[in-house]
C-alpha cells in the first residue's frame, strides 16, 4: 500500500528594528537589529510553518497563531512548531524533508546553520540531513536590501505514516 505524500509551500517577511533580539531558525544571532513581529519574530520557523500547514491543507500561520492573540505575545516561535507537529502527527503525516531560504543583508549566517538546523532537526523529529538552511541577500534591492527587513522561503515534502 503507498502512502499519500504532499508538499507544502511558506514564506515570511518582518521588519528589522533596533533593540528586538535577532532569532533565525531557533537560534539568538548578534545583530544590532531584530525581527519585528507579534512572537519572537524568527522568519525561518514561522515560514516552515505556513508549508507544513499548506502541505495539510490547514490554512496559514495567522489563521492558527493571530496577532491579535495576546496570549502568544512574545512566544518562542518553537513552541508554535511543536504544536503544528502536533497536527502532523495527529493526521498520521511525518516529515521527509524541509528546505528554508533566509533573504537577508546582514548579519552573514553560514557559521549559524549547523545550530539552525539541529534545532529545527529536533522539533520537526527528522534527521539533520533532511533540514537545509541556506542564506541570500537582496543584492541591495528593496527593504531587505536596505536592511530594514528579514524574509523567509520554506518548502516541505511530508508522507502519511502507514
């Protein structure tokens, strides 16, 4: 018998804004600028959570995690991971693989994607080898390029458990 597979689409764009605490894919980054947003802000776990959803036909970050919910101001956006994993695993979906694009001027970020992806490893419950992080800039264009703004791209191929 196969087992029904999906893919899954995400993207996610925040501010960078003086004072706030840069986190990118689980992890804390020196930065004189952080990620604005209603949770801890973190592109990466928040667009990998739009394709884990999308793969399931769930709708979109906003429509489980809203900003008007006063109750996730602030969350580790982890937490928010776990509980869509929860949904995953409710539906007898595991992950086969993700892959996450950062779009970003600075800070560089290769000697942070061994950490990002043994943190985002351990909550999407797959190996590292199966988590690929990868970093671009904006070649100077636009609001990321003028390094007022983050954005995200995540892609995810999920399988039912048989």
């Amino acid at each position: 018998m196969s087992s029904e597979m999906r893919i899954g689409n995400g993207f996610d764009i925040h501010r960078l804004e003086a004072g706030i605490p840069l986190i990118i894919g689980g992890v804390q980054i020196a930065h004189d600028k952080g990620s604005a947003g209603h949770s801890d802000g973190d592109v990466v776990v928040h667009s990998i959570i739009d394709a884990l959803l999308g793969a399931l036909a769930l709708g979109d970050i906003g429509m489980h995690f809203p900003p008007s919910d006063q109750s996730i101001k602030g969350i580790d956006s982890m937490v928010m991971l776990k509980k869509v994993m929860a949904m995953l695993a409710e539906r007898r979906y595991e992950i086969i693989n993700v892959d996450a694009t950062i779009v970003l001027e600075s800070p560089k970020l290769s000697r942070h994607f061994s950490d990002m992806r043994k943190r985002l490893a351990s909550v999407l419950q797959i190996d590292e080898d199966r988590v690929s992080v990868k970093a671009k800039t904006a070649e100077k264009l636009g609001s990321i390029g003028d390094g007022d703004a983050i954005a995200a791209y995540a892609v995810c191929l999920i399988q039912q458990s048989q």
